[in-house]
C-alpha cells in the first residue's frame, strides 16, 4: 500500500512539473518573486526566534512588508495569466501599474509603521 502512495505521489509530481512546463516566462518569474518574498520572511522570522526581537515593530515592518509584498504579487500573477478570462479585457501594463501604486502605499505604510 505504502508503494502505491509513492506512485501516486511520483506521478503527481511527475504532472504537475509538466504542466509548470508548459507556463509562460513572465509567469515564472512573477513565481520567483512570490518563492524569495516568502523566503526573506521566513529567514526574518528564524532570525528573531534565535537572536530576539527588541525592536518589535521592525521585525513586524520587516514580515508584513514581505508577506504583503507577495500577496500584490500573487494579485499581478492573477492579473497577467493569460488563461484567465476574468481579467482578459485589463492590459498587462495596467495590472503592473496597480502593482506598483498598490506597493508604494504597503511600504508608505510600513514606512509610517516603523515610526
């Protein structure tokens, strides 16, 4: 039984790599942002665990700016499939603009946040 589940997980892996294959450049790319935002508060977060977080509110600054700043770029990633035929009549340069006027007013307020 146990074999049969590694199969299973195998040939799901197997698909799923295919199917990311077949994903436009500009997608992955977006994917690679998203993956090092996530992974910068990640490393912020075992940073405070091991050494502290006596200034509190750059430590929260520093994780929300990362975690809000993959959110926006999930909502671009969304934006720019071409595949999704909810956004198909919004132009890619308008959805980068909204990206990009949406993260100014997150690290305005991070900015303002940090005091």
């Amino acid at each position: 039984m146990a074999r049969s589940s590694g199969d299973n997980a195998q040939a799901l892996f197997h698909s799923l790599r295919s199917a990311y294959a077949a994903t436009p450049k500009n997608l992955k790319i977006i994917d690679l942002y998203v993956a090092f935002a996530v992974f910068t508060a990640l490393i912020q977060v075992v940073y405070m665990a091991l050494v502290g977080s006596f200034p509190f509110n750059s430590f929260l600054s520093g994780v929300l700016s990362c975690i809000g700043t993959a959110v926006l770029a999930v909502c671009l990633r969304i934006q720019v499939n071409k595949e999704n035929k909810e956004f198909k009549d919004l132009p890619p340069e308008r959805a980068f603009a909204d990206f990009v006027l949406c993260n100014l007013v997150l690290h305005l307020v991070i900015m303002n946040f940090l005091g």
